[in-house]
C-alpha cells in the first residue's frame, strides 16, 4: 500500500485472518481518527473496486443490536469481498450514530423509544441529522491507491461525497438485508427521510410478490406485557400434512418459501420449536437463505430428551432450553455443558407450561417469538390462545396419513374455530402464503 500525505500516516499493515477468509489489515492515521483499512487482493490495478465504507457502529457491529442492520451489512460486505477475491472495507472510526458518537447515540434512543424517528430524535437533542463526512475517507481510499470504486451502500451520500472529494464512483451496489422487526422503523425512515435505498430486497422474491420483505407477513409486533408476541409458521402439503406417517418433512416447501421462512426468522428475537422437532428432524433454526441476524434458539423439553449432538446446541446462536422439574440434574448439566442455557418452568399439560413458558421469554426480552414447530406444539399454543398470528405455507402436493400441522382443538361448530384476519396471501414460486392475525371464535 502506497500514498503520503503530510497528515495521514499508514502506521501498520498486518494479515488478519477472519470468518469470511485472509484480509490485509492497515490502520490509516489521520488526527485525530483512525481508520481500518481490510483489503483483499490487489486494490491498486484491475479497475473499479469493491468496496464498502462503513461507519462505527459499536452496537450493531461489535454486540449485534437489532436496532440497525449495521452489524449485518458489515458481515455481508466482507462475504461479497471475499467471495470476490478483491476489494476493501474501509471501517471509519468516530463515526459512530452518524457522527454524533456513542452516548449521543443511546440518548437518541431514548428519543426513540418515546416516539421519535430516528432524524427527531437527534433533532430533539440539538444534535445534526448526520454529522459524518467523506474527505477523509476518499484521501485513505487514495492513499491505498484506490481511484475509482463500485460502492456497496444503500446510502446516496457516500457516493456524493466520495465523489465531491475526488473518488471515482463507477456504480453502486445496494446491500440487501432481511429486516428486523426492532429495526423496521429505523430501516423505514432512512429510506423515507434521508433519501436510503430500500435495504430489504430479498425476503420476498420480487417481482412477483409485493411488499417486498417480511414484516407485512409477520404483521404489528404488539407484545402483550406478559408474554412475546408469538408467530406460528409451518408448511403443509394441501391435505394438511407436515410430515408423512414416518416423520420425513424435507423439502414440503420450495427454496423460495424456506426463504420466506428464514426472513421471518431474522425478522423476530427468538425461535421455538419442541424437541420432537429436534428428534425428528435436528434442525439449526439458524438464518441462512437471506443476510440477517439469527434468533435466539429455544426448545420445550419437558424431560430433556434433546441429544448433546443436536444441531441447535452447537455454534451460534445461543440457545436455550425450557424444562421441567421432571427433568434430571444430571441432564440439565449435560445439556449446559454443550453451552445452551436451561430454565425450569412449571408443568403443564402434556410438558411444559406454556404461559410460564411465554412469561419466562418476555422476563428475559424476548418481544417476537416465531414458532416453527411441531404439530403438537402448534395445537397447544392454539388452543390455549397464546398465538397472535399465523403464517402457513401450502404446497401442490398430497401424501395422504401423515403428521397434521395443527390437531384436535376442541371445536364443536365451525362457528367456534379460529378465524384469520389482517391477511396477506404470496404465491411464492409453486407455492401458496397464507398470513393473518388470529382471532378466537365461540
């Protein structure tokens, strides 16, 4: 890397290995900031580089808050460069809350947690809208010999002020997240009132599908105060199947309908599922199919039955099991020691309490809980009307006995089942979307 300039300094270049592969780490000075260079091949010649200029963000890159897509949109831009062989990621320090910095942020916060967009709340506290600039960033580009760039950002103004400070901006690439619904809002007005790209491309394949991410499928996250807003999601074939007689459900559903899945799982704080899934079917219940931010794994499991091997108790994210006092200690220390949390709850019917259960979640933060799983699990928070919305995927297939997504509620009339309102319906390639809020009958 080459470039003087009377007051920047290139103080130390180092390999640094990371989870997307080797880049060529710089530490560029320009007082009173520093600014971290992570490049990957050669950045000098080739034409046009890959790259992503991204502010500080503490709390999103370095403790994953949901607050913004920060801390995915740095993971996907390394991923992008990587994949790419070439390109740098040049991470501005002092930029932190648009240039407003951390306590000034976390005060904006509290703003927002009383009603304010993300622009009032700054404006409420006297402090700028945006206080960042591009100079510098454009004089460190250069000095890395970088002249022109293809620019991964959703926001206009990196490219205006690269450009004004004498950078080439050849394109921009948007970077796609699957939204969050803490950062719905946030995301919202940045593209409202500060002029950003929609970020939320991918959830929903387009153009056959309107809107364009997962939230109108997950609908208004309104918790109760005593318990998560509770999400149940399964595929079915058309006669009402989730798996067949011998427990086989892969794949029910499309790719593009999984994908779906996995946006509302990047789109709400924690997923549930019953250990009968986890024996049948050793799911991650990670997100994988769209650039989002996994939730927090949990598993009812009554007399922790779950295997050490389980999927779910390895890697990220963390992952916590609700059991019973019917439950040994020596199993709950075998199932703490692969490094999952165990919490012991009252018993209910047929397992755990699902209210204490649910109380228990909304104790620990937990605003959206998505259900995924199994029939049985489905039919008691069905019947003990704890969900609040349904989404339920429908494929072109009959396989005749098998495994019911939802069983026996009780309902004596039809007038007395539950009926969906506030729904959304996607096809989504051969397969049908169905969404709504549910609402009790009888």
């Amino acid at each position: 890397m080459t470039g003087v300039y009377e007051d920047l300094r290139i103080a130390v270049e180092v390999p640094l290995p990371t989870r997307f592969g080797e880049f060529r780490a710089a530490a560029v000075e320009i007082r009173p900031l520093t600014y971290l260079a992570l490049c990957r091949g050669d950045v000098t010649t080739g034409g046009p580089v890959l790259t992503r200029l991204h502010s500080e963000c503490l709390t999103g890159d370095v403790l994953g808050s949901l607050r913004c897509d920060c801390g995915v949109q740095l993971a996907a831009a390394l991923r992008r460069i990587a994949v790419e062989g070439r390109g740098v990621v040049l991470y501005a320090t002092g930029q932190e809350g648009r240039g407003i910095g951390l306590i000034g942020k976390l005060r904006a916060y509290v703003e927002q947690d009383a009603g304010a967009d993300t622009v009032d709340a700054n404006l409420r506290l006297g402090l700028p809208v945006d206080a960042r600039t591009y100079d510098d960033a454009a004089r460190v580009l250069a000095a890395l010999g970088v002249d022109e760039v293809r620019l991964l950002t959703n926001n206009p103004d990196k490219a205006r002020g690269l450009r004004a400070a004498g950078i080439a901006v050849g394109t921009t690439e948007a970077l796609r997240t699957a939204a969050h619904a803490r950062s719905a809002a946030y995301l919202h007005t940045k593209e409202q009132r500060l002029g950003h790209g929609d970020p939320t491309g991918i959830p929903l394949p387009r153009p056959r599908l309107a809107p364009p991410d997962a939230l109108a499928l997950l609908g208004a996250v309104e918790p109760p105060p005593d318990r998560p807003y509770v999400l149940v999601k399964y595929a079915q074939t058309l006669d009402g199947r989730i798996a067949t007689a011998s427990g086989d459900s892969k794949w029910i559903s499309g790719e593009g309908e999984r994908t779906v899945s996995h946006a509302l799982r990047a789109a709400c704080d924690a997923i549930m599922v019953g250990v009968g899934t986890v024996l049948s079917d050793d799911p991650r219940l990670d997100v994988r199919l769209v650039p989002g931010a996994s939730p927090v794994r949990i598993v009812l499991d009554s007399t922790l039955r779950i295997p050490a091997g389980a999927n779910l108790l390895a890697g990220e994210p963390p992952t916590i099991v609700l059991t019973t006092s019917r439950s040994s200690e020596r199993d709950r220390e075998r199932v703490r020691a692969t490094g999952a949390g165990v919490r012991v709850l009252p018993d209910g019917p047929g397992g755990v309490d699902l209210a204490a259960a649910l109380a228990a979640l909304r104790a620990e933060g937990v605003r959206s809980l998505m259900v995924e799983g199994g029939g049985r699990v489905i039919t008691s928070l069905l019947a003990a009307r704890l969900v609040d919305r349904l989404v339920v995927g429908t494929a072109p297939k009959i396989i005749g006995a098998g495994r019911e997504g939802v069983g026996d509620l009780g309902t004596a009339r039809v007038a007395e089942g539950i009926v969906l309102t506030n729904r959304a319906v996607h096809v989504v390639d051969d397969d049908v979307l169905i969404a709504g809020d549910v609402v009790y009958g009888g």
